[in-house]
C-alpha cells in the first residue's frame, strides 16, 4: 500500500497581461509530479483581482478560481507576471501581498513578478531575479534587493525566476526538496528538459553566443563595456586591458560588427536608456546620468538620432505606465 503524502497547495495569482508560458511551466510540474507520484501530492488554485478572469499577455482568458483569498500559512503563493507588470501592480494586491506575507508563508514572483513582490517590499534584504529585459530598470529602482542575474533565486521563503521556461527549474527544485531527485528528474523526462538549471546558471546567452561571434578578446571587452555604462570606459582604455592596441581594436569591431567600439557602446547605453524611459518614472535627466551622459542635451542628440524621437516623446508614449 502506498504511503500518502502531505498534499501543498499552490496559489498562482495572476496578473493581468501575465506571461503564459512562465505559468504552464510551473503549472505542469506539478501535475506531471502527481502522476509520476501516483498521488495528489500538490494541488492549485487560480486567483486574481475580481476572482472572474484574467487575460495573458497572449489574449487568452483564464476562469479564476476565487478572488484574493485568505490563505494560511501551509500555502505556498506564486505571482505571475509579464507585460505591464507595473499597470498590473495595484494598491490593493500590494496590500493583499503584505497581509498574507504576514504568516510566514512561502511567496514566489514569476517572470516580471519580482517587481510586484519587490513593490510590497517582500524583497528587501533578500536576493532576488528577474527577467532581463527588466533587470535595469528594477536595480535603480530597488536597490535594497540584491538583484542577480540568475535563472531563478530561492532565498528563504522567497522565490523569483526570470521567466520563460526558468518556472521549470524552479519547480524541479521545489520538487526534490519534497520528493527526492528521481521523482524531479521523471518530471523533466516527462517534459523531454534534458538540462536542467540550478540558481548558478544565469539566463542569458554569453556574449560570443548573443553577437554570433566567437572572438575572446571581443567578447571580454563588450562584457566590460555592459559593466560599464553609468561610466563609460574609453576605447584606449579597453583595448589596453586586453592587451592590444586602440587601432586593431577598431578594426577588430568593424570586422565583426561593422561599426566602432564607440559606436557599439553608445548603442548599449541608449538600449539601457530606453528601457528606464519606458519601464521606470526617472526623470530624463537622472536616465540620462544613469547612462553615462553629462548633460541631457548631449542625450536627447543621441537618442533622436538613434531612436528618430526624444526622450520626453518615448516617456509620454507611455502614458499607461501606473505610478504606485
């Protein structure tokens, strides 16, 4: 006769506009660990703002199961995030967060989530992950968290992944720590994940593999140069570190990327420039400063010639941002 297990109940709030693909990965971990147990060993409840529906950032609707519930302290709640994560972020979740964080249970934001628990000051003093699209606007504006650029972060009883298919990851983790490693490697088999990560792996591609280009002195001198944006190292300064000289450096970025070094590292700025404008409620001149402009005059020349459009343009474009 089989041993019953001690049944956990997941609590997946979802967010308007949440990423579908971060909730499913997490969702089927724990139904294939069930069949893979041979028992209801977790169950799940689908809540939200309103308890009717709640739509992904596809366009599909999902029927919510209740409202934002009482839950206890047993419950382990996970958020679910994706576009317009700020928007998504109300008043009254944020309360609802703190409240229920009050118990001591174990609370999870997937995707852009982070952002919602960091909001509800659940992260302070933790370590914390996000998606990268959303890295640099959540460091200026969350610097009591320790943002890392892993696929996912268990700290405590706080858990935060990136998104995409690092829910998975996460829930194997989870998954072990119940049950064992057979059990959480039958649920990837299941899944055909034949890699699984740990919270060392971090979620981007390397450089050579991001720029398809596998030269080392190029790849640890654009390493330096997204190390570096708020101060801006000089090309001569750089080539000098990796030991050649300022005009084969040159060379060396037009071969490959077809532009200069200097060219290259203002289009990095400006890339970390428009994701604060659009993500965050900087003013133009401390994005600017954030990005290793002196003044925003010289910033508002470059953005428009990279951008066709201002600064103060791209940031009124996003009226529907919510200021909380």
């Amino acid at each position: 006769m089989q041993t019953p297990v001690v049944k956990r109940r997941f609590v997946f709030v979802l967010l308007d506009e949440f990423t579908l693909l971060s909730f499913a990965s997490a969702l089927e971990c724990l139904r294939i660990a069930n069949r893979m147990l041979g028992q209801p060993a977790y169950e799940w409840t689908l809540v939200g703002e309103g308890g009717d529906t709640a739509t992904c950032s596809a366009g599909t609707e999902f029927r919510l199961d209740s409202d934002l519930i009482e839950l206890t302290r047993d419950d382990t709640v996970l958020v679910c995030g994706g576009m317009n994560v700020q928007k998504a972020t109300t008043k009254r979740l944020l309360s609802w967060l703190r409240r229920e964080a009050r118990k001591g249970l174990r609370l999870g934001g997937l995707c852009t989530a982070a952002y919602t628990l960091a909001r509800a000051g659940l992260l302070d003093g933790k370590r914390a992950t996000i998606h990268w699209e959303n890295q640099d606007s959540f460091a200026e504006e969350f610097d009591e968290v320790t943002l890392t650029k892993s696929v996912f972060v268990i700290d405590g009883n706080r858990m935060t992944t990136a998104g995409g298919t690092s829910s998975i990851d996460l829930m194997l983790k989870l998954i072990a720590d119940d049950h064992g490693e057979e059990i959480a490697n039958l649920v990837a088999d299941q899944q055909i994940y034949s890699s699984i990560r740990t919270d060392q792996d971090t979620q981007r591609l390397s450089v050579p593999t991001r720029i398809g280009v596998r030269h080392p002195k190029l790849s640890q001198v654009i390493q330096k140069m997204e190390q570096n944006i708020e101060e801006p190292i000089s090309p001569s300064i750089l080539a000098k570190e990796v030991g050649m000289s300022t005009r084969q450096l040159e060379r060396l970025f037009r071969r490959y990327l077809n532009r200069s070094p200097k060219r290259y590292y203002m289009e990095l700025r400006l890339q970390k420039a428009r994701n604060l404008l659009m993500q965050t409620d900087m003013s133009v001149i401390n994005v600017a400063l954030a990005c290793g402009f002196a003044s925003p005059s010289h910033f508002s020349k470059c953005y428009r010639a990279h951008y066709n459009t201002t600064p103060y343009r791209e940031r009124g474009t996003q009226g529907a941002r919510l200021s909380i």
